[in-house]
C-alpha cells in the first residue's frame, strides 16, 4: 500500500476533492469522490513514498500561493487560476490514507 494525502470535504467527510473535473463523481454536486474512487481524488504523495505530513501540505498551500502571486503580478488582481488552492483549503482539510499500487499507477497517469 502506499500511502497519500488527500482533501476531505468538510461538511461531507466522505467526500474527497477530485483530481480534475474529468475524473469527478457528477452525482456529487462538487464533484467529489468516495473512498471507492480514491484513485481519481486530487493527492499529495511523497517522492520518497514516505506517509504525507502536515508539512508536506503546508508545503504544497506554499507552492500554490506563490504561484498565484506570479499569476496576479503577471496579469493583474483578476487573473485565471484553475485551482485556488487558499480558496479549496477553507472547504477541505488534508487526510491520509493508502492506495493500490495499481491505483497509484492510474493516479500518476492523472498528475502527467
């Protein structure tokens, strides 16, 4: 099993933030999926495949806020970001689990 972090929902927690719209649950008003979809949530996995901490996420809020100040000093306070991960954070909260190999292998296809 190899260990992740995703985002729950939470005012559903049996809910998870989708990859992308592609792979979302669109019986779900937001998109999210279920545990039996794991594979198709939007995750935080570690290169060395070690368990995500709470400083990999901080880590990962950082690296989506300085590219948002990039996006908002290049084209102005109004630009296009197709995740808003400040925006995400206050909806959802960072939680691990662990998945198949072969649904690591299909959720490393979805991040290419």
């Amino acid at each position: 099993m190899i260990p992740i972090m995703v985002l729950r929902n939470k005012t559903n927690p049996e809910r998870y933030l989708a990859a992308n719209i592609d792979v979302g649950d669109w019986e779900d008003e937001n998109l999210d999926v279920t545990l039996e979809d794991i594979q198709n949530a939007y995750m935080i996995i570690r290169k060395d495949l070690a368990v995500p901490t709470l400083q990999d996420f901080e880590e990962h809020k950082n690296f989506h806020a300085e590219m948002k100040r990039m996006l908002i000093e290049k084209f102005g306070p109004d630009p296009f970001i197709s995740l808003d991960f400040e925006s995400v954070c206050e909806a959802y909260e960072p939680f691990n689990t662990e998945i198949t190999q072969e649904q690591y292998d299909f959720a490393k296809e979805l991040m290419e």
